[in-house]
C-alpha cells in the first residue's frame, strides 16, 4: 500500500463525493439520521477545498479516503452543553469517510493520526470533533485514540457527542 494524506484537489471532487455518498448510505442503513439531510453534498466538497481544508487519504492514484480540517473555526463549538478541555487554539476535523471497499483496514484512524500530526505542524495542542451519537465506529476511534467526551453539541438541529483530545501538555 502506498498511503498519501495531503490536500484535495477540485479534481479530486468526483472521488470525494463517491465516498461521502457510499458513507451516507452506511450511516441510512445502519439506522442512523446522521448525514440524511443533504449534507454533506457536493458543494460542501467544492467549498472545502477551495478554502484549502479539504484532505484525502490516496492509495497510489485512488482517493480511498476524505476529511476536512480547519483551526479554531467551528462556532457551533462555543455552545457546547458540557466543557472542552482547553480554551486554546484547536483543530477541528469534519466529514470522515473511507472508500467502501477499504472500510475495516484502520484506514480511518490513519486519517485521525494524520490530523494530528497536521496540529502538532501547526502548533495547535488540542482537537475538537464530534460525531452523531449513534456512530459507533467513530466513537470506537475516539476511546482508542484517547479522546475525552466533554459534552454536546448541535448541527442543523441533532446533537453530536462532542471530544477533545490535548496533543502536548504545557
């Protein structure tokens, strides 16, 4: 395997959203409401990249995986019904998905290391994520990971169990 993380493309655009749509079929048939609203679309692929947040995960020349990943940009963040770890500059990742065919390899958690490493080049101690409470593959990464559950938050209306995850202490 030949893994690469590194910023989308716009034509990386028809992949990226291939994935998203096999992902939103998943998180429907496993029963889950999350991501059964008309986001993620393709323009919410389109505005990533072009504001140069959009990143994949390829295998050679295949895009086998996306995230978006922003600094200190999620305002639905301060309303958090619990409390984060720190107050400090954080790196936020969004819309997590893996090539159908490559579900199950850890490919996923990869992409979550990969954030990380992209904080600590970046000089941001803390991540921020969230995920619809009933994603428990997501949820799974996170414990592993050694992320905390700090509370909840909202998007588009549902509530999303809400993790920190402190990179370097000072």
């Amino acid at each position: 395997m030949n893994y690469q993380y590194r910023k989308a493309l716009i034509a990386d655009s028809p992949q990226i959203w291939g994935i998203l749509q096999h992902a939103i079929e998943r998180r429907k048939a496993d029963g889950s409401t999350q991501w059964q609203d008309g986001y993620p679309n393709p323009d919410v692929v389109k505005n990533d990249i072009e504001k140069g947040h959009g990143f994949v995960l390829t295998d050679g020349d295949i895009v086998i995986g996306y995230s978006a990943i922003l600094i200190n940009d999620e305002p639905e963040y301060a309303k958090i019904e619990g409390k984060w770890l720190t107050n400090s500059d954080f790196v936020v990742f969004h819309r997590v998905a893996i090539l159908n065919k490559f579900i199950g390899k850890g490919l996923a958690q990869m992409i979550v290391e990969c954030i990380e490493e992209f904080a600590i080049k970046n000089n941001v101690q803390s991540i921020k994520a969230d995920t619809n409470f009933d994603n428990l593959a997501m949820t799974k990464i996170f414990i592993k990971m050694g992320y905390t559950f700090c509370g909840v938050v909202y998007f588009r209306g549902s509530s999303r169990n809400a993790y920190e995850k402190v990179l370097v202490k000072n």
